[in-house]
DNA sequence: CTGAAAGCGCTTACAG
DNA sequence: CTGAAAGCGCTTACAG
C-alpha cells in the first residue's frame, strides 16, 4: 500500500519518463537535442552556449538559456568527458591511521581543501588512507587516476619521500603534496607546500632561551614524515648554535597524536624517577602532543607552566582555549590549502607550467605556557 | 633548463603516448582496443571480462586479464558511465556555519560516510553548505544530481524539513538524511536515519531525579533540527511526566557548539545574579554545549559537579578527557552512518525496494560531572 | 562462446 | 553564425 503510494507520486511528479526498452523501464533524462528541439537550433549550437563560445548572437543565445531553463536541464557530465572536457574533480588522499582521525586538525585540513576547492568550482573526492603500506588501497589510490575519475590529487600525511606518490608524477598525473620534500628531479606537475618548520622551532627555542630556560627536551613527532624531521632538526640545530646539549633521554617519540604525547611523558616520567635532572621546558612537535604531554604533567602532580614550561606547534584551534592557554608556533593550513589547490587547478588548467614549490613561515604565538626562569 | 629538463623525464617515461592533433598535443591513454589486440579478441570479450561475465572460458579470461595487466589499463569511468554504469559516487552535503566545522563531530561524521562508502568500494564527494538558504549554493547541490556526478547523496545538518532536499526526493533522486523527519508521503528514494532523542534525553534526566535533583535546566541546540526539537521535547515530557515545573528562564537556547553553550551560560549567569533561584542541574543538547557551559559556570566560579551538576549528549571523543570527565548520552554515529550508507547504496544498487526509516537508541554513560543531592 | 555494431550524450573541427 | 557528422571509450543486445 504505502510502496504503491510511493510509485504513484513518483510517476506524477517526476520529471523524466519512463521509455520502454527491451524488457526494462529505463529512466531517459532530459539531453541537449530536446533543448535543441525546443530552443529550435542544433544540438551545436546548444552546446556552444553551455561553452560560453563568443560566436552565438545574443537572441540565439536567450532562447536556448529559456529553454534550458524551462528543461531544468544539466548537461551530463561523463558525456562532457569523453569529449574531452574536464572532471572538475580533485581527489584528496588523506594518510589518518586510527587515532589520528579524531583530530581536529584533520578535519580542518579536509574542510580547507574541500572548500578551496569549492571556491575555484572544483569537487574534492576524499580518500582516507588508513595504511599507505597496504599494496590494496594504494591501487585504489591510482585507480582513481587511471579511471580519470579525477583531474589531479592533493596527499596529505604521507612520508616524507612516499614511493607511490613518485609514480603517479612520473605518469604525468598533476600533484599537490603537503609536507614532503621536493625530490631532486622536479617536474611541473609535481607541487609541493611546505611550512618552514625549522624556522618555526627555532623560535620556540629562541623564545624559551629569552626565559631563561637551558634545560630544554623536545618531544617529536612522527619521523616518517617531513614536518617530523624538520621540527626536529630546528631543534638540533637552535640548541647546538647556542651551544646547550641535547640530552638523548629529553628527545621523546612518537607520532602527532595527543595519545602519543601522553604516553611518551607518561613514560618519561615514570622511567626518570622524580630526583632525575629534568627539563624546564619541553617543546612540542605539534599541539595535540603538548595537550597530551601537559595530561601526562598534571597527573604526576606537575604543573605547567608553574614547574614546567610546554610550548606546541601548529596554534590548534582548542590552545587558545586550553588551560593553561597553550604558546604556540602558528601555522596557516588554511591559507597553505587554498594555495596548494590554486596551484593544482592553475597546472590542471594549463595557466602554468612552472616547477612549484612554496614554503609559508609560521610566527610564535606567546599565550601562558611558559614561565620566565628565575 | 629546468623546465627542459622536466619535459625530457616525462616524454620518457610516462605511459602514454603523443599525438598530433590539429595543432594541440593530446595525451592518449590506454583504452580496451589495445588491450583486445594485445589479447587477441575482441573489445566485446575484454568487457565481459572486465564485468565479470559468466561465459568468459577461463582460458580467455587470463589472456586478457594479462593484457590488462601488461598495459596497465584501467576502464575509462566517463564511458562506463554513459554506457549506463553507475558513477559509484555518493555525495556528501554537509551544513555547517563557520563555528561548527572545528567541531571533532564534524570530522568524525566526514570520515564515517567515507570510510563506509569505501569498504562497499564506493567514492564520495564532499560538498560544504554553509548557507542552506543561499539560492547559488543549493542550486550547485542540485547540479550534481542532475549532473550524474553522484548516484545519491547523504544530507547532514540540514533543518528538520528542509525544502530542497523534498525536491530532489520528488526528482527520483536517492537521498539519505541524518537528523530529519520521515514526511508523510514516503517513498523507497528517501531513506531516514536518527536518533532516538527523546528516549536519551529521558534517560538523562530519570538519572538526575535518581541523584535528587528537581531544579533542572536545558542548553538547547538548533531547533531547526529535528534533533534540537526532539531533545527538548523530551525535556519537556520527562519534566512533565514527573510533575516537575519548566521555567522558562532555564530554557537556554543556542546551536549545537561550545560557543553557544558557553555564551548561553554566561548570559543566564550575568542576567540572573548570584542570590536568584538556580538550576542544581543542566541538561546540554550535546556536549559541545555542555563544555562551554561548564567553561562559563568556572570562570564563574561555579564548581562541576560540586556546585552544579551537567550532563551532555554524543558522548564526543573528548567528553571521558574532560575535566570533569563529562556524563553524558552516548549515540554511535559510526554504527548510524554505516547503516545509512549501506541503504542508500542498497537503494542505487536497486537491491531493495522498501521505505527505509531506522532510530538508533541511546545509552547514558555516567561519569563525573553530576553528583547526588543530599 | 564471441565479434560487429549500435548507442550512451556530449564537443568541436569542418564546411557552408 | 550554424548544422551535420565524427569521435570520445565503453557496454550490451544481437546474431551466429
């Protein structure tokens, strides 16, 4: 009874028709020869404006605008692509293993893409790589290249000098990779955003070293990937400049998770015994770490920044609100995004034929985190 | 030099081959001729192959399987497409205003349709509404269904009724929505996933009478979402069923973020002074709200649980890490979402033909944030 | 079991 | 300025 109902509106109120074909009702759509009939041109001339070609007088042109209208027609898009148009569409390959997926970071990377993307009125096809080693998911991953189901890909979160993503570049696929390195061959269809990551630790040290700070540990994040190393190396570096020693038992480990900074804390504190010489100040390779560190802190009974100082990295949108407030390194995804996918769109689109590759800098933000050593 | 240098890699080494068309270079891909003649049939049997026809002799088969192989041949999508396969393509609509999109939900939901699209090896293309009252982006939204982009589409964080989404369902199109009302006229295309709200908002309020509280106050949500409106009916139900008065001063309103709940709480706090009757206990419309109501009840000085009692609704990631660990409804939306997507696909796949509604019950999960009268 | 051929709905040189 | 026609790369009845 209700399914009958249901057909029955269906029937009345929806604009296609039902053709009879073999022995299947098929669904016929609205297509350019009846925009063509009731306009009273050619299918050509149709086409020509959808195409916004400059030779269609302006009275052809209404007629057939009135008429797509009054049709409610849209052009079909895989008939528009095997004549050679573009999908519009850009594939965003997102590496998030399990715990990273809770991130409000990612969600804000996925939604800066999508979103640039939309500006530029370009589709994002997003594909979660949950394991960039699985031989499975990375022929998906290039499937949707083969199949031209997508114009370009941008790939976030792959190590640094990911195999796959040289393939795809090496078939002349267009791509935009954020946080990796720029291999020595560079080619146009290959382009690369990138924070400056050392310059960025070096501030944080710079910052900690004005506190008076010389006991400084780090804890990493995960090495895999360019930022990882980078951060680390700022770190290095920054320290052996001033001449301080890198205490091998102050560089923790682990990946960009809170989860990961807790447990490395956890882990250090429990391992160093409460007499150990212990840092006065620790940085973070990004904010979700310094949260879990400072989680880790509190419940040993040490208090951040009265015993210890912590600074973050990235300016996540929950530091400001963190208690304490969080000091922080700023960086803006949002603005890398929206040019990263400009960039791919421009080569997509032919504007350009430069080898690409920027790096943003990114500023100290002072908040509570840290206290001036007396 | 560079460039020259680029150019030489590709002609190398890429997989495809340069032709001279008119005056433009066109990059020819692989297509089903070549891997026919490298097989020695016919294009006819390399697509039976391809979509696994049943009368392929096993000999034929693993000759063009090789060739597929051998050439590295992916099918072209557009012409599967208009040769009547379907796009595989789900698209994903989800409404947010700028303060929502931090929100860890936002991105958890993001991932649940893409993660369970993909396991029934099916893509999604996300689109952002951020107004779903502006007449370019719902018209873009249209487009895609029109278009033949997408096979169906997902709604999320649409208003309880909204229009356009009726017209698409009255198109014929596959629609599934989160957080709306199954209309009366119901149809196989429409297919409706929820929560069961009023039963978890009762659940959390029989918990607090439990605890001996009377003096309860409610942090909505949007009550232009089905969910708003259920939650606070289910208040109102509960309150009434024990004889409990409403006041109307502790109905506080607000969307689904912690800014809102903090900004309600700080309103109600300011506007109601110290010595004036107040709740011993809040309700919050999810735990976004209830975050940032606790944020304003401290900053006021006031304790949780010890001077005031709060529970939220989703049981949201951070909810067991906060300070307090928060009590609250939980709701599984992974569950919800891959079952929602698994009918809309079921739907497009034309394996079920029935009116699909499904709620999801909620579960409380007590932890820290309400404590006993005495 | 398998090939030749029509057809899907566009775009775009080509010819006028 | 505009129509007829070829072509994009598939799938699938049809005929054998």
């Amino acid at each position: 009874m209700l399914t009958t109902k249901g057909s029955d509106v269906y029937d009345k109120n929806v604009n296609t028709r039902l053709l009879k074909v073999g022995f299947n009702l098929k669904k016929m759509e609205i297509n350019s020869n009846e925009v063509a009939r009731l306009a009273g041109v050619s299918r050509s001339t149709v086409s020509r404006v959808i195409n916004n070609y400059s030779n269609v007088p302006l009275k052809t042109r209404e007629k057939v605008l009135k008429a797509i209208k009054e049709l409610n027609y849209f052009p079909n898009v895989s008939a528009q692509m095997l004549a050679g148009k573009k999908s519009r569409t850009i594939g965003l390959f997102m590496v998030s293993s399990g715990e990273i997926a809770v991130d409000v970071l990612t969600n804000m990377m996925i939604v800066s893409v999508i979103e640039s993307a939309s500006d530029l009125n370009y589709y994002v096809l997003t594909y979660i790589i949950r394991d960039a080693s699985d031989e499975g998911t990375i022929n998906n991953v290039r499937e949707m290249f083969y199949q031209r189901r997508i114009d370009g890909g941008i790939f976030i979160g792959t190590k640094h000098d990911e195999a796959f993503v040289d393939d795809l570049v090496k078939q002349g696929f267009i791509v935009g990779v954020f946080d990796q390195e720029h291999p020595a061959e560079r080619v146009p269809n290959r382009i690369v955003a990138n924070f400056n990551n050392e310059s960025g630790m070096k501030q944080a040290i710079a910052y900690l070293l004005g506190l008076g700070h010389r006991d400084i540990g780090i804890i990493n994040g995960d090495r895999q990937r360019l930022s990882g190393i980078e951060k680390y190396e700022g770190f290095l570096s920054a320290m052996r400049q001033q001449g301080l020693p890198v205490h091998e038992q102050w560089v923790l480990n682990g990946d960009f998770s809170e989860q990961a900074g807790y447990e490395a804390m956890q882990h250090y504190l429990r391992r160093s015994g409460a007499d150990a010489a212990r840092p006065t100040a620790w940085v973070a390779a990004n904010d979700s770490i310094a949260f879990g560190a400072i989680r880790a802190l509190r419940e040993a009974g040490l208090l951040v920044p009265e015993h210890v100082s912590v600074i973050g990295f990235d300016d996540h949108v929950l530091s400001e609100k963190h208690n304490p407030p969080l000091t922080t390194v700023r960086v803006d995804f949002k603005q890398l995004f929206k040019d990263l996918m400009q960039m791919v769109i421009a080569q997509i689109e032919e504007q350009s034929d430069a080898v690409k590759e920027v790096a943003y800098d990114c500023t100290l933000i002072i908040r509570q985190s840290c206290r001036r050593l007396d």
